[in-house]
C-alpha cells in the first residue's frame, strides 16, 4: 500500500495554482476546471475548489499538515514568502528530533511543513 494523492481544498483555484506554482516552481497541471495537480514525487498533491454550496468551514485549527521533503529549505523558504502565504514561520528551525523546516499556511489556511530532505525524520530513536 502507497499514498499516492492528497487532496488540498482550495476557495479559488486560480489563487491556489498561482501560491503552488511559485512554491513548487512549476506549473502543474489542470485536470478539469476546478481541479489543478502538482507532482511531488511518487504523491500527487490535488487542490481542489469545490462549489461554494459544497464548502465546509474548516476548523479553526486544522490537525493535518502536509510535510514535504525539500533539497534546499532556505530556498524554498523564500518561495514560500514571496508566494504570499496566510502565514508563515519567522524563521527555519530545527526540530528536537532534527529536521530542519518551517511552517507556513495556504492562502486558504491548509497547513504545511517543508523539511530539508536529507534530514527528515521517519521514526526510530531519536539522538
């Protein structure tokens, strides 16, 4: 068994295209009008607006993040700032069990961690 797609829900695809465009650095793919797919390795990651009849409000404070393995925190860092973030850490950290990352929320509020790929933490012992 693989993950292989998450769905992101988005308020305006046309915004959410444009903040994954710039973080991810590429353009993804519209799949149907209100359906746009980023690749992030093996996992699709699917915004999807559904029809304002159709929207749940979200909890104030959602417990899913999407984590994304990245080669250069620092980098991305800046891409996410510059793609106009809801909210976004001050500043990289690392983490106790060490990974280095930040936080940052959509425009629409959905979580996200970016962790520096060669120090991601799958389980095991830590220190």
């Amino acid at each position: 068994m693989r993950l292989f797609r998450l769905i992101q829900p988005v308020d305006d695809i046309e915004a959410a295209v444009a903040f994954y465009a710039q973080v991810f650095g590429a353009p993804g793919e519209r799949v149907s009008v209100n359906r746009h797919y980023f690749t992030c390795g093996e996992v699709v990651l699917a915004c999807v607006e559904a029809p304002p009849e159709d929207r749940e409000p979200r909890p104030r404070k959602d417990p899913r993040i999407v984590y994304l393995a990245v080669e250069d925190v620092e980098e991305t860092f800046e891409r996410v700032r510059a793609a106009g973030p809801r909210w976004v850490d001050d500043a990289i950290e690392t983490q106790f069990w060490g990974e280095r990352s930040f936080y940052a929320d959509d425009p629409f509020g959905n979580p996200l961690c970016f962790v520096q790929e060669d120090t991601l933490y799958l389980g095991g012992p830590v220190g």
